[in-house]
C-alpha cells in the first residue's frame, strides 16, 4: 500500500518503470514483426532493399528528387553542411534544438543567432537578413512541425547567393500553401526519433533535388567510401540499418491521418480553452500544415 510521501521524499514511486514521453504509433505490430524477422533472416541488415524502399517512398510523398536514409537527423545535417563546404558563419534561429547548431559547430562553422517570429516560433526572415552579412549558409526549422516561411527565406538565400538548409526533424507530412515540406531549399532534414509522427527507433532522411550533394551525403554516411574502401574525405558511420527502415516503412502507413487527427485535437483543445488570460499558442499560416508533434502552450 503506498504510503502517500511523494517518492521523491522516500516513498514508493507510483510508476516504478518509467513513463513513456510519447508512444510511437506502429498500425500492424505483427506486420512488423513479420517483416523484422524476414530481414533478420535475409542476412542484409544495412544497405538493403528495406532502406532503398523508404528513400524512394519518402522522395515520392515529399516530391523532391533525391532521399537518403541517415543514422539520425543530426548526422544528416552534418553531412550536409560538410558536403556544402560550410566552414564560416552560419543564420540559425535563436529558438530551435541543440543539434541545429552542433551540425554547424561540427564541421567548423559558426552559429549566428537570428530571432524567430513571435506567433509562428519560426526564423525571421527580416531579423535573418540582418544577421547574414558575410553568412556562408542559412537554416531555419520548422518548429513543431510548422512550416518556415520558405518562399522569403528562399529569397533572402538566393540573394545572398548562399544555401538554405531546413531542419525538418518535426515536419515530416507537414505542408504549406499545398506543397509538402521537403523540397525547399538546398536540403531538408528529417528525423525519424522515438518523438516524431513518424519513428523509425532512430533515423533521419536528407530531402534534395541536388544530385552531386545526394550523392555526397551516400558517400559520407559510410566512411567517405565509395566502393573500393579508397575514400574520397573522411565520411561517418551514418547509415540507417534495415531493421530501422523496416519500421520507419511501418510507421509511414497512417501517417496522414495521425497527422489529421493531431490536428482536430489541437482545435478541440483551443476551443476548450478560449479565453483563457494569458493563453496563446504558436500560430500556423493559412494554408499551411503541421505535424504538430509538439503543442506548445
């Protein structure tokens, strides 16, 4: 019987084991199991048909020309910026996760802060701009899952004749004005962590229409090494095994309508809660679509 003291004083804690932050949805569990076992059994645990499948799978949807499934989000950006020779000053928003910047920091670049918009918690493209005299890249996340406001980053980017990376790590099934999150900029980056709409156990995938830094980012998740073991510069472990694809190619299935009914219950939610003092949320465009991975009050 518990005792009533919080367990943090002595007493017995209510949930011995831990809770769960969130519970990834997996739709078939023992489709999954099914299809683990068959991998298992194959002998191919990296660089198989599972991974080529969720690249092409996830290039279709986010109608973007090259995918490449990577160990993680983070190793992901890292290999994009070290493919794209970024070694100075890089925009990044003052409000995002720690590995936006650790990317950066990586492969020798120097964060430079830049606010985020009030109501959308995204980059500022103004405050950017500012904050980009002498940049040699710039990235923005879609926070949550909230769309960037691509079409002015893309313009400032282009006038400064620099790349435009996304940290999409939260905005996978995202959109905005009706185009899906993945094929703006010079790359987009997405995770596929326990967190996400969409998990894969740990994972991400590099979005590009660039082909040379498609390319770039194959050769860099396995040592540099194109074949031969003769790499080309010095590269990661970063790729993405078979088991993890195979659930990443699971938790696809659904993904829409989880991401809808995400949606209606963050209505639900603000209709509950309307008129509250001191309430408000983050705001996502018109036209635009989240993941909401996160609500953020």
């Amino acid at each position: 019987m518990s005792t009533g003291v919080p367990a943090v004083l002595g007493g017995d804690p209510a949930f011995p084991g831990g809770l769960p932050l969130v519970r990834p949805t997996i739709p078939d569990i023992p489709g999954l199991t099914r299809s683990l076992q068959a991998v298992l059994e194959s002998g191919v645990l990296t660089n198989g048909p599972a991974v080529r499948e969720l690249e092409e799978r996830v290039a279709a949807r986010c109608e973007t020309d090259h995918v490449v499934a990577v160990a993680s989000c983070t190793t992901g950006l890292m290999l994009v910026y070290q493919a794209l020779g970024v070694d100075g000053r890089v925009v990044l928003p003052s409000f995002t996760f720690a590995a936006s910047a650790h990317a950066v920091a990586w492969t020798g670049g120097t964060p430079v802060w830049a606010e985020v918009d009030d109501d959308t918690l995204t980059l500022d493209p103004q405050d950017a701009a500012q904050a980009a005299q002498g940049a040699v890249a710039i990235s923005a996340t879609h926070v949550y899952g909230a769309p960037c406001d691509v079409d002015d980053l893309d313009a400032l980017a282009r006038e400064l004749g620099v790349p435009l990376v996304f940290d999409a790590a939260h905005a996978l099934g995202s959109s905005t004005a009706g185009r899906p999150v993945g094929g703006f900029g010079t790359a987009e980056v997405f995770s596929l962590s326990p967190t996400k709409v969409a998990v894969a156990g740990e994972g991400g995938l590099v979005a590009t229409h660039d082909e040379g830094l498609a390319q770039a980012v194959r050769l860099g998740r396995d040592y540099g090494n194109p074949g031969s073991y003769d790499c080309e510069f010095p590269g990661l472990n970063a790729r993405m095994s078979e088991l993890h694809a195979t659930v990443a190619l699971a938790s696809l299935v659904g993904l829409d309508e989880r991401i809808d009914w995400r949606n209606q219950l963050v209505t639900l939610f603000k209709r509950a809660t309307s008129g509250l003092p001191g309430l408000r949320y983050q705001k996502v465009r018109e036209g635009d679509l989240s993941t909401y991975k996160d609500l953020t009050l």
